[in-house]
C-alpha cells in the first residue's frame, strides 16, 4: 500500500489534487485505509483532520471497507418511475446483501445514491464507479453471475455499459458541427475584445440557471488586478433530471473546450478545469484523449495557433455530492477540500480558485460560446426572447414515449415540448428539477425563458397514476441528504423538513403540520447559507401552492398527533419486561370509545 | 466625510474593511451570533445574525458594511426566525441545560433567553452522540456541539496548531480531533490553549474546574448577552 500510494502523490504533490488520490485509493482499496490517511498526512503535508473531513463529506469515500464491486442504484424519482424500488429488493435477493451492506464475504455491496444523471435510460447504476443503464431482472441476473464470478469489469459485457446520447430535437448549438480549432480562428482573426462584444450582444447567459450574463462575468472577471486567473467549466450536473452536459461532453467535447479556450484568451488564463462529476467517469478518458488531441493539433498546451496564448485543461473528477454544483463549493471542491460554498463576497471572479479571478460557467455555456466565437452574437441573439436569447437544451425525462435530449429555442411553451416528447395524460411536470418548480396541467401555456420558467435543463413529466407526494417525498430527502451541514438552517432545516414531510406522507399528521411544514420552508428558505437551502423546500412549496387538498388528504380529524411513535417507544421496555399483552402497549391518540 | 450605514434607522460610521458586524458592535448596537467572535476570521454558519440589506437577508458578521446600507436588526420578522433557528440548534444536539456545567456560562442558553425561547417548537432529534473523557484535563462533550468552529479557528489562528476540524456531511457534521486514534488524549491539545476555552457551549470543558463559580453567580445569572458581548467583544470598552 506504502508504495502504491507514494507511487500516487509522485504524480500528484499538491493537496490540491487530494480528491484525484483519494478516488484512486478508493478503487484501489474500495475504502481509505488508516495508513493511507497517516501516509498522505506527511506526503502532502495537511492534517489528518482535512484528509478525513473530505472522506466524510464525499459519497464515494468510505473509512470502512466497501465490497469489491460496490454496487450503486440511482435514487433518483425517474428511477423509482421506472421500477426502482422492485429491482432493488431483486437485487437484494440475488446477490444476498442487504441495501447498505457489505456481503460478508466482502465481495459486493449495496446502496443507494443520488441520481446518476441517465434519467432517460434507467433504472441506472453504478458498479465502481462505472455508469449501469437499462436495468432490469434479466440484466441484473447478469450482473449478480459476473459479481459471484468476480469477473472483473473489463470483461463484463459492454452492453450493460451502454449509454445513448438520444437527442431528439437539435437546434442552432446541436446543429452545428464545427471544425476543431475554428472558434480559435475565428477570435484570431477577429480580435479578442471584438469577440467579447460579440458574446455581449449575443446576450449569452449562463445555462446552470442562475442566468448571470456571460459577457460581463468574463469582463469583469478580465479587469482583476492579478497576474493569475482560472476558466473552470461546471460538469458537475447533479440537478436530478439533469443530464445534457453528459451528452454535450459525449459527443460535443472539442466544442466545450474551445469554448473555455476562448474564454482563457479573453480573460487572460493560462489553466482550466472541467470539473467532472464522479458518475460521469465513463467519460474521463474519451475527454483525456480529446485534449491529448488537442494538445497535438496545437490548440491547447503553449502557444496556441502561434498566437503566443498559453492554456491547458485539466479534468478534476468529483466524488459524489450535489452541493459542488454550487460554484464556490466547486472551487473548494478543486482545491481539495469539502465542498462547502463559501461566504459571498468576495465572489469567484475576483477570488475563486486559489484565491484568484476565475470564471466558472457550466458546459453549455462554454458550448454556446464557442458558435457565437464562429458566428457572431446576431447568429444567436435573433433567436429567443427578450431578455432570454438563443436556445435552451433539455434533459426530458418522466413519463413521456420519447425521454432524451431537446433544443429549443427560449420562450417554447410547456405544450409543444410535451407533444414533441410524446407525454399524454400528464398531471404536471418538474421544471429545474428539485430545486426548481412543480407546474401543473392548468399551466402548460407557460413559457421556458429566464422571465417565466427559469431552468437549468431538467424536465420531468408525471402522468395522471403518478401521486405527487412520492416526488415531495423523494426530492425532500435528497436535499436532506447532500445538505453540506455548513449553516443551522439547512442542515438541521431540511433534516426537519424530511421529518416532517415524512410525518405526512405516512398519514400520522395533523392540521398543524401543514401550517409547520410550511412556516419550515419559509425559513429554510430565508435563511440558509446558499442555493441548496434557499430551493430545498420548493417542491413543497409549489405543491402545497397547487394542490393543498393533497396534503390535507393526509391528515387526521384530530388537531394534535404527537411527532413520535410511542407503542414503539415501549418497545425496549417491553423487551425488558417479557411483556406483550394489551396492557402493554398504547394508542397513538387516546380513541374516544363515544365515536 | 466618514462612511455611514443604518441599523434599525440608527446611523453608523464605519471604516473601510469592516463588516457590518463589527460596525455594529463598535457603536454599541448588538446583534445576536454565536459562531462569531471578532478576533477570528467570520465563519458565517449559525446565521443567528442574519439582517436585511437593503431588502436582503445576510450574514452580518461576513457580509461587508457599504456606504448608505440600509440595514435592519430588529424586526418581529428577524427576532422570531432567529428563535427559530436556536431552536434549531437546540433539537438537532442533547441540551439539557439543568444537568450541564455550563449553564449560566453558556452562550446558546444565554441567547435562547434574549430571544425569549421559551420551548423547543421543533420535534427533539436525540441523536447518538459520544464523550470523550480521554484527555486528563479536558473533555469534549459532543452531545452540545453547535459546529460554530470557534475551537478549530482559535487552535489554528491562536494557539498555531490544528487540533479540531468539522468533519461529515448534513445533520452528520460532527467535531473531530486531530489523532489517529481519534482521542484528545492524543492530540497535541493543551488545558492553557485558547481552543479549550472558546467553546460558546459545554461541548469543551476543563476537567475538575466545575461548579468553582457557583449557579447563581455566573455570567449570565445577572447580564444578558447583549450587555456581556458589547462589553467584552468590543475593543473599546475592553481597554
């Protein structure tokens, strides 16, 4: 082990890079043993307090051993729409491991994470760390033969592997084919301030759904007084129903990374890094290779196009946690830390990356860029709405006939893209996925643009049979679940919230508890530290805004319902007394014997 | 001229650098926090100071103090939710006041009582928290530990060691300490470091030093915390 993960940190000196060891120690040894941890303590010369607080904040690190093959379903609610509940209890039996479980042979184990991003090929998975599509019983059957075999996954059959692009509907950005290296052209024949104006007047702006005008970022983030700076494209699409970039980096890779090319020659960077989702490490080494590509065909690495630009892109892989969406915590993320969002101001384009100015935008962005670097800010502005210009493209997932990839161009209206994918008897869809809103059938007249319906590219449609309280349930527990902890209100706010949504859902609510539930979110809301906390409770709240007869459905005839289970409280008592008889147990609520 | 804000309608100099916190408390105006203390960079976490700036909900101890910020503090609004918050951090620990060493001395139990908590309106977590009595001259009782990482900073930016970080993720975030067996008694802690001693509640304690001061005659059994804080954290009043 000594040698294996000396032989690791010769590559990677700087505790920058700890997440990239600490996956390779995790795949190697499927959990960060102690030693590893003293070990890298002195080779990096950091604490073994920050080693293990990033190992406790990642999903994918374990301090305890996991199995050989550590088997991962997807939780997202398109997969329970697909049978997910069903092909876990499968998989349960097949491979005899309780969820949550080493099998005592420490040959696999089993869990639950958050969506993988394959929302319309799933139910979806993750067997180290490699992306599992299509499941079903007869591939799980397979599954469980190659883990009982320990065949190793090079020799699993690629098909279980197999990840589809399926874009349905292209428009101006998937459309275009550009050559490799032709926006880098483009900016050396026109000038680099001339292509800033024209992505200014292409009224570009940032595709993850906040909407920050691109232009001015990069501008603002060129007039810093530093000698450093850092382009950082966001591939960390965590948004359940999100999963675009994976096929823009799939198949429109050289794209992108011109496109962060272009924003190094404007703001003056001579390092970027595609921070890449940890789910998403079935692409890392197609992308590796396009930049090894690139960095042949002399447009990465030095002097780029004899144009004396210096800049190179390096790929950061994640380790399973939504909140490094959020930029700050991205950055943080890439210096090796917990991705904890960081107090604003200062904001990344004045200190981000290692403190210095950096320009983070999401995959799309840089996509979109790249045409308007080829095309010039008209070619993109002419299409859209006012304040919304060019195209947006859609993951659409849910129940629909045709789930994959669609572009449109901003202000399409709910219909035409649920009779485009093909849904029928649709009861509402989730726009921006969990942290966006719930619309229902009375708005489907509604437009997709930063003035009406704002989303980063999640769409996901629930037909007539769905109960929306499943997707409360569902979206209200991941936020529980990827809360960093960092402030008061979400970390023990959205912990309050999953009671009490739960409280509700399992019919032991009262009046009340809808008026808690709601004064909850409202402070959920106002109070916490960044995006995650302040969206956490927006499934409820635009559920409870639509459908309030939903939640009072729920609730007992009575005022008050304690908020625990008391016969379950006496269990231990009447384990201890030998006891099981009627006088031994109690009612939840005293029954009036009048009734 | 000198730069103002207003707090509450109150105008505030300030100087260039300084949050609205320390503007603040430098004029005598309190506002409620427990993560934050002026020597040590802001952390930001317990969001007990939350104002609105010109509209918007910040931090006061990080946000920055600009000319003609129109600030307030003292809102029905802001007062309820930061009892609410304080609830929070009294149902997600073990806090039974009565039976711990700090009460009286305690700075969650002190700002409940400004904010007039008088319940804890969220459902109680208990959850299972350890005590580490390894150390022979001080204890770490996580049961009552707000995550304020007041102790990480003060060992790192006072006492020039790293004996405490914040570990996990979500309601999981718990305090960890810096040896391999995860005991205080390995670490290279000290019963004089200021990290022992700036612990808002009585997650950190000194062994065999309770009850010197009797209940009844401590900090808090007179002052409330607005007076204490303005009259220790605040520079001027100190000297």
């Amino acid at each position: 082990m000594r040698q294996f993960i000396q032989g690791i940190v010769e590559n990677n000196h700087q505790a920058t890079h700890l997440l990239q060891i600490l996956r390779q120690i995790q795949s190697r040894f499927h959990y960060i043993p102690e030693e590893a941890i003293e070990q890298l303590s002195g080779l990096l010369n950091i604490p073994r307090t920050q080693i293990i607080s990033v190992i406790e904040f990642y999903s994918f690190f374990h301090l305890t051993r996991r199995g050989r093959y550590e088997l991962l379903i997807s939780d997202s609610i398109t997969d329970h729409m697909l049978g997910k509940k069903d092909l876990l209890g499968y998989l349960e039996n097949k491979l005899a491991v309780a969820v949550g479980e080493v099998r005592s042979d420490g040959v696999v184990s089993l869990d639950n994470t958050s969506c993988t991003g394959m929302c319309d090929q799933g139910p979806a998975g993750l067997v180290n760390g490699y992306a599992l599509t299509h499941l079903d019983h007869s591939s799980i059957d397979k599954i469980a033969a190659l883990i009982n075999q320990q065949k190793p996954l090079s020799e699993w059959p690629g098909e279980l592997f197999q990840v589809d692009d399926n874009i349905h509907k292209s428009g101006l950005l998937l459309n275009q084919q550009l050559e490799q290296g032709a926006a880098l052209k483009a900016v050396l024949m026109r000038g680099i301030k001339e292509t800033l104006t024209e992505i200014d007047k292409s009224g570009l702006r940032g595709r993850g759904g906040a909407g920050f005008k691109t232009a001015m970022k990069w501008q603002f983030c060129s007039e810093e007084q530093q000698a450093e700076r850092y382009v950082v494209c966001n591939a960390d699409e965590g948004e359940p129903g999100t999963f675009k970039d994976r096929v823009l980096l799939n198949t429109y890779a050289d794209q992108v990374f011109e496109g962060m090319t272009v924003c190094a020659a404007i703001i003056g960077a001579k390092q970027g890094f595609l921070y890449l989702r940890g789910e998403y490490l079935h692409l890392h080494d197609k992308l590796q290779n396009i930049l090894e590509q690139r960095r042949r065909n002399g447009l990465l690495g030095t002097n780029i196009l004899d144009a004396g630009w210096n800049f190179d892109i390096e790929i950061c892989l994640g380790a399973g946690a939504y909140i490094c969406g959020e930029e700050s915590a991205l950055i943080e993320s890439l210096e090796g830390k917990a991705g904890i969002p960081r107090n604003r101001p200062p904001y990344p384009v004045t200190q981000g990356y290692l403190g210095k100015p950096t320009v983070v935008n999401n995959v799309e962005t840089f996509l979109a860029a790249a045409s308007i670097a080829v095309n010039g800010g008209d070619w993109f502005a002419h299409i859209g709405t006012e304040k919304s210009k060019g195209t947006k493209i859609l993951s659409i997932s849910g129940d629909c006939a045709r789930p994959g990839i669609y572009e449109y161009p901003f202000g399409v209206t709910v219909q035409t893209i649920l009779h485009d994918c093909g849904a029928d008897d649709v009861l509402g869809v989730q726009v921006g996925g969990p942290s966006g809103s719930f619309i229902s059938d009375q708005e489907f007249e509604r437009k997709l643009a930063f003035e009406d319906l704002a989303t980063g590219g999640s769409f996901i449609i629930f037909n007539t049979r769905r109960n929306i309280l499943d997707m409360v349930h569902n979206f209200t527990h991941f936020f529980a679940h990827e809360s960093c902890g960092f402030c008061t209100p979400c970390r023990v706010g959205t912990s309050l919230l999953q009671k009490q949504m739960d409280k509700i859902v399992e019919g032991h609510g009262s009046a009340g508890d809808v008026v808690a539930l709601e004064e909850l979110c409202q402070l959920v809301k106002n109070y916490s530290h960044c995006g995650l906390g302040q969206t956490a409770a927006n499934p409820i709240l635009t559920t409870l805004e639509r459908y309030p007869d939903l939640y009072q459905s729920r609730l007992k005839e009575i005022s008050y319902e304690p908020g625990f289970d008391l016969d379950g409280a006496l269990e231990t008592a009447r384990r201890m007394a030998n006891r099981d008889d009627a006088g031994a147990h109690l009612a939840q609520i005293e029954v009036n014997e009048h009734e | 001229m000198s730069k103002t804000i207003t707090i509450d309608g109150k105008t505030i100099p300030f100087e260039d650098g300084q949050t609205i916190m320390d503007a603040a408390m430098a004029a005598d105006v309190y506002i409620p926090h427990l993560c934050h203390q002026p020597e040590f960079t802001p952390h930001g976490s317990c969001k007990l100071c939350t104002v609105k700036v010109n509209g918007r909900n910040c931090s006061a101890c990080t946000f920055p103090a600009m000319d003609g910020q129109d600030v307030l503090s003292e809102t029905k609004e802001l007062i309820d939710d930061r009892k609410k918050i304080t609830q929070m951090l009294f149902v997600e620990g073990n806090h039974f006041c009565p039976s711990c060493e700090k009460t009286g001395n305690c700075q969650l139990q002190a700002v409940a009582y400004h904010l007039n908590m008088l319940d804890n309106h969220f459902p109680l977590f208990y959850p299972d928290r350890n005590v580490d009595a390894s150390h022979a001259e001080v204890m770490i009782d996580h049961n009552r530990c707000i995550f304020c990482a007041l102790c990480v900073r003060a060992s790192q930016q006072t006492d020039g060691k790293n004996v405490f970080a914040l570990s996990g993720r979500g309601i999981h975030k718990h305090l960890i300490v810096n040896a391999e067996s995860g005991l205080l008694k390995d670490t290279d802690v000290d019963v004089n470091d200021q990290a022992v001693h700036i612990c808002p509640t009585g997650a950190i304690l000194v062994k065999r030093t309770g009850y010197q001061v009797p209940i009844g005659e401590r900090i808090y059994d007179h002052q409330q915390i607005d007076q204490v804080a303005l009259a220790s954290e605040h520079p001027k009043h100190g000297k």
